[in-house]
C-alpha cells in the first residue's frame, strides 16, 4: 500500500472520535478561593492540599489596555502566596518576599521575575531564571537557581512569615532562562528546556525594531541542557552540566508547553508548540519529545495547530493501550477549529505592532485541544488529535463534544 492510498484512507474516517475521558469545565469558581492571588506567569507548587504561588505578574498581560510594555517591579507579584485548599471555602495567606535576609537578596529578586522555570521534586520546589527588574533596576534575566523545602515555606507563611533556612540557592548561568521550562527525569537529571536570555528594557527592544543593540539584547537558549543538581545541605547549590542538546532551528522556541510522558519503557518529556519562528513570527508545530538517557527527537510528521502557548495542562495515560492524552486549555494559537465547518481557521494577520488594531495571527483562545500520542514500543500506530471546544461566556458549565482536527499517518515510534 502507497503513502498516499493510506494517507486517503486516514482522511476517509468521517466519524467522530471518542476520548476515554471527559473535561468538565466551569465558568467561575472564584467564590470557592476568595483572596486568592490574580498572578500570570508564576511558579507553582502544592503539597498537602496547599497551594503555592511564588513570582509572575500582578497586572496581567504586558501592554494590555495601553499599560506599559516594560516588566517593572512595581508591576511584579512582590508576596509569596499560600492557598489552603483543606478549608472550604480555601483561606488564603501571603507574605512579602522582602522578609527574606538580606543573605537572600539573590533570591528576592529572582522570586518577583517573571516566566520562571519551575520543577516541583516531592516536598522542594526549584525555581530557575525569570525575567524582571532587580534590586539596581535593572532588567535581567537571573542566572539563579533557588530551591525552597515546601512544609517549612507554607508553615511559616501561614504564621506571617518566611522561614530562610527553608531557602538554598545557586548562582548558575546553566539555569539562566526565562519562558523555558525546568524538569526531572528518572535518570535523576534535571532538564533546562529552552526559553531565551532577555537583557534590558522591553520598551527599548521594540523601539530599536527588536533588534539586538547594546544595552538591550535577545538570546534564544535553542538547546536542552541536561543538568544535575547537588545541595551542601547548608543553603548551597551545586549546577554541573552533563549534557546538550542543540538544534538552531527547532530548539530556538519560548512560552512552550513542557509536559511529562509515559511509555512502556518510562518517563519522558514532551515540549510542544512555544513561539515565535524567525521567519514568519508564529508559533511552532513540530512536538520533540526526550526520554532518560536518550535524544531529543522532533516529530516531523505531526503539526500541532492550536494551543500553542503556554497553558494549563491535564495528562492522562492509558496503561492498557499505552496511549498518552495531553490535554491543552487555553493560551493563545494560530488556528481555531470550527465545529461546523469541521476544519480549522487559520486567525487573521494585520496591521503591525504600532497599529491600534493590530492581529499579528497569534489570538487568545477559548479552546481545549487534546493531543493522542500512542507509545506503544516497536510498532507502527496512528498519531490522533483531537478538540474540544469550550464557551466561556455560558452561565452553566457546558461539555462540548470532542471532534477530531486530525488523524494523521502511522509514523514509527522511536524505542525508549
């Protein structure tokens, strides 16, 4: 059989697709947290039924509304955050971070950047990089990696204040990213997933064409750093690089979802979508995905459509079937699907960045995408996607069916 007679027998299958589970969305919940912090692109962790929410931003968006472009400090989240999640409804507690010593002051500038890379390993949780105004201000993107134990921060938070000895840290520029991620694997390693070095004013960037000249510049990471992570035990990090892995054109990507996988043989890490490709400033399609003590791999078969930007995520894998479903709400992405037509639609692209309604293809959405990757070891298997669409604007919590945005032809799956 011909690529193209299976590609058209791939296309034939009309009917919708099934998924094993179901999302069940609400429009507001806010009643059941009230207090709870309005923060965008924090670090998060939870242990014990407590949530923990550590950087990001207060105001939203950058320049939305025609508020400043610039990631000032006054604009940053300045409190560590607790919410009690065992009460109902959940008490929330927070503290400034300024209560750390000034031994810390490292670490308090880190702890109110933004697009941090996180990992939540059991009861610590490592914070890397992020992009904001430090203590000079100065904005830098922080070659910090900080590691909090969580019982004693959320302890302490709940009685008013910030435990330091809690706090280790390391001064590192292998960590030094924002808008990657951070991530353990089964080897024991840490991975720093891409993301760029920003240095210098945003406003100025845009003003100079985004271009790089002194004293503001861009740098892509367009690797994968493979790292590990030692504590003295004293408050004291140790960052030695074990590995690289580098590709100019798929690894150069920010803003990416990084999530973990699971196949017969472990755990591994998936990185999809992230923006912006250099030659036409949208997002990218191509998933690479990376096992313990193996190589990153870039799907070339596969073009993912939606949801491109770094979301909320749900995983779920199927033993039986050895098939991992990565759900996707929300972001921003290049296509929405249309249920009527059963197609997706590519958004509009006009005007330019100083323009009063400019729409550079890359629009917030309101839609929930799942993508199907089937693990199973040494065999040929369909690679399914689907969508699900959600409708905010309903006052009642509202399922929408799933439909298939598109099933594409078997590929082999690497053996992991």
């Amino acid at each position: 059989m011909t690529l193209a007679t299976l590609l058209g027998l791939c296309l034939a299958v009309i009917a919708p697709i099934k998924l094993p589970f179901t999302v069940d969305a609400s429009t507001d919940d806010s009643a059941s947290f009230p207090n709870a912090p309005q923060v965008q692109s924090f670090s998060f962790a939870q242990w014990q039924g407590r949530w923990v929410f550590i950087g990001g931003r207060m105001v939203g968006y950058h320049a939305l509304g025609g508020a400043t472009a610039d990631f000032s400090r006054a604009d940053a989240n300045r409190q560590v955050w607790v919410v009690d999640t065992t009460t109902r409804p959940a008490k929330t507690y927070s503290v400034p971070v300024d209560l750390l010593p000034e031994r810390l002051a490292l670490v308090k500038d880190e702890w109110m950047s933004t697009g941090q890379l996180f990992y939540q390993d059991g009861s610590a949780l490592y914070i890397a990089g992020g992009y904001g105004q430090d203590s000079s201000g100065h904005w830098v993107t922080f070659p910090l990696l900080s590691r909090v134990d969580l019982p004693s921060l959320i302890h302490g938070v709940m009685q008013g204040k910030l435990v330091a000895d809690s706090v280790a840290f390391s001064r590192s520029t292998l960590v030094q990213s924002a808008g990657g991620d951070l991530i353990k694997l089964a080897d024991d390693y840490f991975y720093v997933v891409m993301g760029h070095v920003f240095t210098g004013s945003y406003t100025a960037f845009e003003a100079q064409g985004e271009h790089n000249a002194a004293p503001v510049s861009q740098a892509y990471l367009n690797e994968i750093r493979k790292v590990q992570i030692v504590s003295d035990g004293h408050g004291a990090l140790t960052v030695t690089l074990v590995n690289t892995f580098r590709d100019e054109s798929e690894f150069r990507r920010r803003d990416l979802n990084v999530t973990k996988i699971l196949s017969p043989k472990g755990l591994g890490l998936a990185a999809y979508g992230g923006v912006f490709t250099p030659d036409t400033q949208l997002s990218y399609s191509k998933p690479i995905y990376l096992f313990a003590s193996g190589s990153p791999f870039v799907d070339s078969t596969f073009d993912q459509k939606m949801n491109a930007y770094n979301c909320a995520k749900l995983l779920v894998y199927d033993q039986a079937e050895r098939t991992m479903y990565t759900t996707f709400l929300g972001g921003i992405s290049r296509f929405v699907w249309d249920p009527i037509a059963g197609k997706f639609v590519e958004n509009t692209r006009a005007g330019s960045k100083t323009a009063r309604n400019y729409l550079d293809g890359m629009q917030w959405s309101d839609q929930i995408s799942t993508i199907c990757k089937v693990m199973a070891e040494g065999k040929r298997k369909p690679l399914k996607v689907f969508s699900q669409t959600y409708f905010p604007a309903l006052s009642e919590p509202m399922l929408s069916s799933y439909r298939r945005e598109e099933w594409l032809v078997p590929w082999p799956v690497p053996t992991f």
